[in-house]
C-alpha cells in the first residue's frame, strides 16, 4: 500500500548535481535480509518520514536488494532519486549489469550508478579504452543514468579518482568510530569533494553496526562531519523511524562532535582519540591499528553479543597485511614506542603503555593475546 507522506525529513543540495536530497538515504545492502514484505513497510516508512534516496547495487544479494527495491516502489518511483552500483569494470560487463539493475528495478533509468568499491589500482582498467567508464559513459549520454559517482574501501582512490572519473558525487564512510582510523577521510577527501562540487553521501554511519546503541550520536556526527546524506541501510520500520528522527535533530557541532568522543560507549577506553597528546610515532601506530582491524580487538571484557559483533567487523576493510606493512615501512621501533607509551597521561583514561604493546603486536605479527 502506498504511504502518504506524513513528515518532512531537511533537504540539501547534493553537490552541484542540481537535486535536493533528503538529509537520510535509505540503503539496500540491509535489504537482502528481510523479506519483501517487511522491505515494502521499510520503504512505506521510509516515503511517510518524507525521504527521497534509495540506494542499491547489483551485487547485494545478486540482485535480490534490486529486485525487493523495485516492487516495493512500483507506482511511486517518481517520488525518489533510485541509485545503484556496478563492480564490472568493462564497458560490456558494465552495460549488462545496468540493464541487468534496471529489469530489477522496473525502472528506465536510475538518477546516480556508482563504481561499486574500487580497489587500489583497479582505475587504470575502469579509465582505459574499452573499461567500464565508457560504458557507464555512453549509458550517460543516452540517459539511463542521471550521474556517475563512486565507493572505494581504500580511502586513497577518492583522492585519484577525483582527477580520473566524471563524477557527480562519492559515497564514502563517515562516523565516529572509522574517522579516528581513517583521519584522511574528514581531513582531506571531503573537503576536497566540497571544493570540487562533488556530492558527499556517507555509508556506514553506524559503523555497519558497530554504533547501535548510540544512534542519535552516531547520525548526528556523521551530518556535522561532513557527510551532506547519510546511507543507513535500515532494514525495519522501527529504525526507520530511530534514525528519521535523529536526523530531524539537525548535524552535531564541533562541540557535541567533541562530547561524543570523550563519553561515547564505543570508543571506551581503548580508542584513540588522535587528540595530540601522544607522540606523532604513536598516533601513527594506532592509526594504523585503525586500519588493522578499526581498533576493534581490545582484549577488555565484553558481553558475548558485543564481542561477536567485534570479530565480525573487525576486519571488514581487509586491511591486515596493508597495515603492518605501512608500519614496517615506517621503521618503527616498536620498543621506542611502548617506552614513549609509559609517559603519556591519556586525556580519555587509556592505559596508552598497553594500548601500544597491543598495537605494535598486532602490526608485527606477533602472539598479541598473550600481551
């Protein structure tokens, strides 16, 4: 049943693509998991809270996400921007893989298609002759697609893919957990995307789920941090409602940016701040636990959810082997660290002496649970 909109959710200009956008996108990844009822409630709330993004891709649930999506917005697809993702990275794989998302989607077009999580090197083969840019290109020109944009799990690419691809806006991760791990993101790659007019919608808000029991947190400093749409991938009406109102509460400031990082739950005492404190050396080494496994295996006691849902996430980006081998190239000394460690009196009551001998173990290969 189609929902009347009840409740207005704060719009913005998304870039410089000409649409406004509302403040909280609806994600599909979380879609492969419930049922195509229960996805028609989500996006009924989703359209009665007042919000006009939708976002899928091909690969979420091989197609499962799109199709769900596409019967659940059947009669009312003028009344949102419809975005999805490709991997491909040909222009045949590219072209089918459109046409394959917009069978899916029972639509003749979608306002955005994004390069679905482009990998260190991999713009080399999207650029070249014959790649999926020029697919996804002449898909432009003909009008199945409004714009192009881009995701990547290795902050970096934004950086080059700036110079390389025709984009209309990026989505890139963005909360309160992840910016302390990846400062690159905030620091460098958003405001860049600002200075060029590129969009900026941000995934992962509540750090794939990390952050649940601080939603409005969570929400609030993704919008003051930079993110202009947030991409929850909510998957009940409950939490369509949780997060619609959080972000009806307006973006965090710096001050309540700062709050968050003293007292959020999350971070404990284990998460570094990044606040200065330390040696340049030894916010590095915990930057590049960050990358590691997020700063997530802490070796503290956790209820068994919480520690479950740690192991789960930790390495998400896949950044092991990236991460020691930064931090063997460096040439750190982790002796030199650990005795820098043992003088720093941590703002946040991080045992920051432990914290270090559990980094370094980590970024060695050493036996850290025997730290």
């Amino acid at each position: 049943m189609a929902a009347s909109n009840t409740r207005t959710l704060p719009k913005i200009a998304l870039g410089r693509t000409g649409r406004q956008i509302t403040r909280y996108g609806l994600g599909g990844f979380h879609q492969v998991e419930i049922s195509s009822e229960i996805v028609e409630q989500v996006i009924d709330a989703y359209l009665a809270n007042g919000g006009n993004y939708i976002e899928t891709a091909r690969s979420y649930g091989r197609g499962a996400s799109e199709e769900k999506i596409g019967r659940a917005l059947e009669g009312r697809r003028d009344q949102v921007v419809l975005c999805t993702k490709t991997g491909a990275k040909t222009a045949e794989d590219a072209r089918r893989e459109l046409e394959q998302s917009l069978q899916a989607l029972r639509t003749d077009h979608v306002e955005f298609c994004l390069f679905h999580g482009i990998g260190e090197g991999e713009l080399d083969t999207i650029t070249a002759k014959g790649g999926a840019l020029e697919g996804l290109q002449k898909a432009v020109d003909e009008g199945l697609i409004g714009g192009l944009a881009m995701s990547s799990h290795w902050p970096p690419v934004y950086l080059e893919a700036f110079d390389r691809l025709p984009l209309s806006m990026i989505l890139i991760w963005c909360n309160y957990l992840d910016n302390l791990n990846f400062p690159i993101i905030p620091d460098e790659i958003i405001p860049e995307a600002r200075r060029r007019g590129i969009g900026v919608t941000a995934m992962k808000p509540l750090a794939d789920g990390y952050l649940y029991r601080s939603v409005e947190a969570a929400v609030r400093y993704s919008l003051g941090a930079g993110a202009e749409v947030i991409i929850c991938g909510t998957n009940s009406v409950e939490q369509v409602n949780e997060v619609a109102a959080a972000v009806r509460k307006g973006p965090a400031d710096e001050a309540m940016r700062q709050e968050i990082h003293r007292d959020a739950v999350d971070l404990g005492r284990y998460v570094c701040r990044q606040c200065g404190e330390c040696p340049s050396a030894l916010m590095e080494a915990f930057r590049l636990e960050g990358v590691f496994d997020r700063q997530m295996i802490d070796y503290l006691t956790h209820d068994p959810a919480d520690y479950a849902l740690r192991v789960r996430l930790a390495h998400w980006f896949g950044g092991r082997e990236r991460a020691a081998g930064l931090f063997a190239a460096a040439g750190y000394d982790a002796g030199e660290l650990i005795a820098a460690a043992a003088r720093v009196e941590c703002p946040y009551s991080i045992d920051v002496e432990r914290k270090a001998r559990i980094a370094t173990a980590k970024l060695t290969d050493q036996k850290v649970n025997l730290v």
